[in-house]
C-alpha cells in the first residue's frame, strides 16, 4: 500500500509541475494506474490473508482499472491533439502530426478520385 500512495503523490506532483496537457495526461495515466492498482492489490491481499475473505469484486476492480485506465489518457490526450491544443515548447518531435497530415492527404485524394 505504501507503494501505491508513493505513486500517487508522484501522480499529483506531475499534474501540477508537468507543462503541457499530454505530459499531464501521461502521467495521471500511468502513474495513478499504478497507485491505484497498489492499494487495491494491498486492501485485496490484506483481507485475503489476514481475514481469510477472498473478494471477487476487488479482481474485477483491478482488471477493470488495469484496462480503462491507460486507454482514457490515450483518449484524453488524441482528443486534445485533434482539437489544436499545442504541445510544449520543449516537445522535441511530434510523431502524430505526420500521420495525421498523411491520413488528410488521403482522404482529400479519395474525395477527388470520387
């Protein structure tokens, strides 16, 4: 549990000292994915081991976590690069930018072709 709440606390320093909303977005994901998986694995092994209660719903919980979670930042942050949100001035390569302008290109070329 206390790796769990160390993660949390480097989840909550990131979203305040990180620049942009992508580095943000990278770090609520990962980070607090693994806080939060850490407590509840501690409370799931806890209650197994010392009070003999095998909690189904606390494996569901962490399943549904271990999967929801990194693919909502993944969202946030696409949604937030399709609407124009810049990066940080210190972001060194933008590798979605290329795609994005070739998937354009096609699709301007299939409209043409029609």
């Amino acid at each position: 549990m206390g790796t769990g709440v160390l993660f949390s606390a480097v989840t909550a320093l990131g979203l305040v000292r990180l620049p942009d909303v992508y580095t943000r977005t990278h770090a609520a994901s990962k980070s607090s994915t693994l806080g939060v998986l850490s407590i509840l694995l501690g409370t799931f092994v806890h209650f197994w081991f010392n009070e003999g209660i095998f909690n189904t719903q606390m494996v569901i919980a962490i399943a549904f976590l271990f999967i929801t979670q990194p693919v909502a930042g993944h969202l946030i942050g696409r949604a937030a690069y399709m609407t124009g949100i810049k990066v940080a001035e210190e972001t060194v390569r933008d590798d979605m930018g290329s795609a994005i302008e070739k998937r354009r290109n096609n699709q301007q070329e299939e409209l043409e072709n029609e």
